[in-house]
C-alpha cells in the first residue's frame, strides 16, 4: 500500500476527517468534540496575525483519509525572547491502517512541513503511550512526564463505578478525617472572586505578565488567547481568583468533568506570583465549597 502525505483542505476533506477522529477517538463520540463547529473554534480562530493552524493528512493511492497531524502556533517567551511553537494536537491514524508505519511516515513530513513554515519547535502531550514510539522516531524526545495529582472530596461514585458502592459507607469516613486533618486556613488578607468569563477577572493582563516575568520558560497567556483558549463550544469554565488590596496575585481555571466515572473538576491552570502563595490554600477552600 502506497501512502502520500500531503497539506488538509477542510473546504473539501472535513466530513472525512470528522469520521477518522470519531474512528480513532471511540470514545468521544455524540460528544462537542466531534463536530465541525468545535474543528473550526480549534484550528480556525486561534489568535494570530498569521497561519491559524498546519495541517497536514496521509492518504492511500486512493485518496483515501488513513493519518491526520495537526498543530496550532502558540507563542512561548524563554530566555526572554519569544518564540513560536507548534502546539500538535489531534494525531490519528486510521484503526484498519495502524502498525504500517503510517504515523512515522506522517509525523516526519509534518514536522519537517512545521520547520519550512518557520515554528521553531513542536511540543506535545500525548495521554496514550501508542503514539510514543511513532513520534521518537521522528525526533521527539521526552522533556518530562506530567503528574495527575487528584484530591478526593468522597469515594462514592469511585467505588460504584468498579462494583463497590457499599464500601462507601466504610470508606468516606476516612476521606472526611483526611481532608480534615490537611485543612488550612484560608488567608484572612486574601480575597476570592469567581468568574465565568476572562475577560470579566479585574486585573488579568496585569498579572499575567507579572506571572511571566518570574518564570523563566512560559506559555504567553495574554487576555486574546485566554479569549480564544476558553472558547470551546458547549465548554464552560470557573475562573477562581485570589486578590490583595484589589490585586490579582492567584488564579486557577476549573472545569467540571467526568474522569475515570468520578464527576470532578479539572484545574486546566493555576498561577500564582511566587510572593502571594500563601494564596493558594484560599483558592484550594474555595475549589472544595464548589
């Protein structure tokens, strides 16, 4: 089987790339994620003077869609200096085609097509370990695992969703003793604010470049591609926020979620300037009171 790589025409090719996802990603499907107005918000409308997303596709002799390999061009200040990257996201290859060598072949035209188009590198973080040895063999090398760090509030629907919702009874208490026993006290200079919005968080651009300037590697997370970042279709977001006399000096964005069958907030960030942290226990209260 012959395979050609080439550039994604989403004017003529998105139907088929819609069903290649949902093929490779099963378990998404009837969710937000699989349609074509979620594509758009991804890959259409990023923030950028320039090219919104690179997007490249593998295909038989017969045109048929086997291999997606996209990424959209966050901005990074390291050193001092700004650099932009390409953030890769949504790498599939087709379920009938995998173990051909298809991913490999693809991975190497995209990132070389990343490189003529003037990214100066490609990050990434794959959940699955399948796709690993693909992108090693293409270049990628492993920075840093990222840990997955979970606070238990109850073990309720933990134990039910594996058959032992009886337990819980035994369990919880143990839970309820331990988040005691851990509890800090909220700072009584510390003021927390909740929005549902960016840009209705008095004081954002402000400190998020003052977050930047002590962090010698970072992501440039100002208030266009905040806009941008927590605008996916039918996702909402909570923007926890800590102020001292009225100044921004913490911030973690929450959303709700279902994780291994545990409805649960996902924490997508958490800044606090290095000389606030004492912040940070009245931000984890207010997590544990929603």
């Amino acid at each position: 089987m012959n395979i050609n790589s080439r550039a994604f025409d989403c004017t003529k090719e998105l139907d088929e790339q819609r069903q290649l996802f949902v093929d490779c990603f099963p378990e998404c499907t009837g969710m937000p994620i699989t349609t074509k107005e979620y594509y758009y918000w991804k890959f259409h409308s990023f923030p950028s003077d320039g090219r919104k997303s690179y997007e490249y596709i593998a295909v038989t002799d017969e045109n048929e869609m086997v291999g997606y390999y996209a990424c959209v061009p966050y901005r990074y200040q390291i050193d001092g200096k700004e650099y932009t990257a390409g953030m890769v996201c949504d790498v599939m290859t087709s379920s009938k085609y995998r173990g051909v060598g298809i991913f490999t072949k693809l991975g190497r035209f995209s990132t070389n097509e990343f490189a003529k188009e003037g990214l100066a590198f490609s990050t990434g973080y794959p959940i699955r370990k399948a796709p690993l040895p693909g992108h090693m063999k293409v270049g990628w090398k492993v920075s840093f695992d990222m840990p997955l760090y979970i606070r238990f509030l109850s073990l309720s629907s933990f134990l039910k969703g594996r058959g032992y919702g009886w337990a819980k009874y035994f369990v919880n208490p143990f839970v309820w003793l331990y988040n005691t026993l851990c509890f800090k006290a909220s700072a009584k200079d510390v003021e927390i604010r909740v929005y549902n919005d960016i840009e209705k968080v008095v004081g954002y651009s402000g400190f998020e470049q003052k977050w930047r300037s002590g962090i010698k590697n970072a992501l440039i997370k100002d208030i266009p591609f905040m806009k941008w970042r927590f605008s996916a279709p039918q996702k909402q977001y909570n923007f926890i926020c800590a102020y001292k006399n009225n100044q921004l000096v913490g911030l973690t964005i929450a959303t709700a979620i279902v994780k291994e069958g545990v409805p649960s907030y996902g924490l997508v960030d958490f800044m606090v300037l290095p000389e606030h942290r004492d912040c940070i226990n009245s931000i984890h209260n207010e997590l544990k009171k929603m």
